[in-house]
C-alpha cells in the first residue's frame, strides 16, 4: 500500500485527493471542522468553567515526567510514586499539584485524567501522549520518550541563552558608559569649555546640548522610553504585530536559517513522538497547531490536516511553506513512503535543531566583531567630541 492509500483511511468518506491548494482547501473545509471538533473533544475542557491556573517550570514538569518514567518502569504503582514525589517536593505549587494527582489516581482516575483536571499546567501534549500510553499499554516508554523531549527542549533554550549572554552584556555594559559619561563625566567637561576661550568644535556642542537636555528632562525621556516600549509591545501582542513579527523571523537573513532549523525541529520532534505513542495523526497535527506560537507554523500545520483529510500525503502541504528548511519535505516524504513516519519525523527533528544551534552559534560569532565594532564607534565618536576641545585648549594655552 502507497502513503497515499494508507493515508486517506483518515479521510472523509468519498474525499479525492485535489491539485490546486485552493481546490484542497476548500473540500478539506468541512472535514477539518469535524476533525477539529472530534479532537478537541479528546483534548480540551470547558476552560469557562474553571479558573485558569499558572503552567508548572519547564524544569518541574521535565523532573515529573522523569521520575515518574524511572518508578513505573521499575515496577511501582503511579499512586505510590505520586505519592512519594509530593513528600519530596520542595516547590509548594509542585508539591500541590503532585498531591492533587495522587489523590485523583486514588479515587479511581486514570493518570491521564488526573492531568486533564490540571490541564493549565501540564499542557495538553502531556496530556495526551500519557492517555496514549496507558490506551496501548506502553506508558513508561511513553513517559521516557517524552523526558526526552522536554529535556532537549530545555537543553536547547540553555545553547541560545548561553549563546546570546555575551552580545547581551556587552550591550549593557555600553549603555551604563554611555549613561556615565552623559550625566557625570559631561557635565565637568562643560564647566571646562565654559570658562575657556577656546572655539567649541559643533559635534561638542551638539553633544554638550543633548545632554543638558536629557540631564533636564531625564523625566520626560523617560516617560517616552516607556511609552514607547508599551506602545511596542501591544503592538507585537495585537494579531497583525505578531504576524508580521513571525514572518520577519522566518524571512531575515541573519535570523532566517535558525529560526527554520530551530522550529522544524522541535515541530517534527513533537510530532515523531506523539504519533510513536499511537496518538491519531489528526489529533497530532491539531495538538501542534494549538500548542504553535508562530502563525506560519499554525498555519502548516492548518495545510497538513487538509491534505490529510482528503487523502494527500502530510508532505504535500510542505511545497508552498516558507517555514521549513531545505529538504525537509523529501526526508518526510520518505518516512511517508516507507510507513515509518513517526521515527522519521524524530530522526529528522533532530537533525534540524542540533543544525540550528549550530547555525545559532555561527550567526553570534559572526554578530559578536560586529557588535563591538559598532559600539566602539559610538562610544568612540562621543570620546572623540569631548576631546576635542582639549586640543584647542592646548593650543591656545601655547600661544
């Protein structure tokens, strides 16, 4: 059987594959709303009625998991381990949570049930992947590939901190000179001029003029600096500053080939592992679009459930993306083909983010000269302002 037979076992009764996008689009439409409806059933519920709770660290959530793999895979009840998770937690809101898990698990809950109750927190890809575990009877191998995923997810936001800290402080460390030198050492050098006969340079006096003005009305710049940053980011936050926001991430030339990298992978990565976990692909690819923060990447994943709907293969919908990287769709296509998607997308996944720390890397090394270069051109510039009366002061004490 082709990836196309097998695929369209998901489709609606009497679908045909279409050729245009918009042809696909529109016979997917009503499909895609039952789809929607039917998976959000399984995983979402009346958020309305209940109070929106604060998501547990990433950190918390990763040892959870952890902890939880290790004992169930060692033989131990999950209402024990729950249990002796909670009396060693240190957090108060983890060992709350825990402590509310056992107790569900207790009264007779599914573990996937007592996560529903703290959707909020957990997330519905947790939620999800453990209910799949326990249906096929493989929870710990579920739980320990989700570990898995958490832990390199959280490995990877370290790279980019860890990447990004110098460039970072180095910008700090310049605006506290620039500040320094605009309210402190200016202000002697004003004095200076001021009782001198020497000409003033127009650069000095320029500068000389804009920090009066700012020492004046520090006040008023201030007061601007944040309007301007909140009127910034409303904007990003409003539907049409996001969306212009995300597609200049994916379109820049410096940032364009690492955010690609970085979020095809964790994208296939997510992907791999809740389909290797025996969660529909419908389901899959409508858990990844609610969980996507980028626009374009909601809307890939929007594509692939058309094109799963009327029978095509997922990877079709890749050819009119501008989110993924380059031969993306073929590696795809190819576990497709074969009928090992799920391990194919993991194995791909991972391809794409340890490719894109390494871009990462190669992109700060070479922002890095560049940064301190032009930061030594401004903090060189305003040296170069206030010494250059000093020459003339020089002269004409040498006449």
């Amino acid at each position: 059987m082709n990836p196309t037979d097998a695929l369209r076992r998901s489709a609606l009764p009497g679908a045909t594959p279409l050729r245009s996008a918009a042809s696909l689009r529109a016979a997917a439409a009503p499909g895609r709303r039952e789809a929607a409806q039917s998976a959000r059933s399984k995983t979402t519920v009346a958020r309305s009625r209940r109070r929106r709770e604060k998501p547990l660290d990433k950190r918390d959530v990763m040892m959870i998991v952890t902890q939880l793999s290790i004992m169930t895979r060692s033989g131990v009840e999950v209402a024990d381990a729950l249990r002796s998770l909670a009396d060693r937690a240190a957090k108060p809101a983890v060992r709350e949570s825990l402590r509310q898990l056992h107790v569900s698990v207790e009264e007779g809950n599914l573990l996937s049930q007592a996560f529903a109750a703290q959707r909020d927190r957990f997330g519905d890809i947790l939620v999800a992947t453990v209910a799949a575990g326990e249906a096929s009877g493989q929870l710990p191998d579920v739980l320990t590939r989700l570990r898995t995923l958490l832990r390199d997810e959280l490995r990877t936001r370290s790279a980019i901190r860890s990447v990004l800290s110098y460039p970072t402080v180095l910008a700090i460390v310049t605006c506290g000179v620039l500040f320094a030198m605009v309210f402190f050492v200016l202000p002697k050098f004003a004095g200076i001029y001021a009782a001198s006969r020497a000409p003033v340079p127009w650069v000095t006096q320029l500068l000389l003029a804009g920090g009066t003005a700012l020492r004046t009305y520090w006040w008023a710049a201030a007061a601007a600096a944040g309007l301007a940053a909140v009127g910034v980011w409303r904007a990003m936050r409003s539907p049409r500053g996001r969306a212009w926001l995300d597609r200049a991430a994916y379109r820049l030339p410096l940032v364009r080939d690492v955010t690609r990298a970085l979020g095809t992978g964790r994208l296939f990565r997510l992907q791999g592992i809740l389909l290797e976990a025996g969660i529909p692909l419908l389901e899959v690819l409508h858990l990844t679009e609610n969980i996507s923060r980028n626009s374009l990447m909601k809307s890939l994943n929007s594509d692939m459930q058309e094109a799963v709907l009327v029978g095509q293969p997922m990877s079709s919908a890749f050819a009119e993306s501008e989110c993924l990287p380059d031969g993306a769709m073929e590696m795809v296509a190819t576990g497709e083909a074969n009928g090992q998607l799920g391990d194919v997308l993991q194995t791909v996944g991972e391809f794409f983010e340890s490719e894109g720390e390494q871009k990462l890397k190669d992109t700060v090394k070479v922002a890095e000269p560049a940064i301190i270069v032009a930061l030594g051109v401004v903090v060189g510039s305003i040296v170069l302002a206030v010494m250059l009366p000093m020459l003339n002061l020089s002269s004409v004490g040498g006449r």
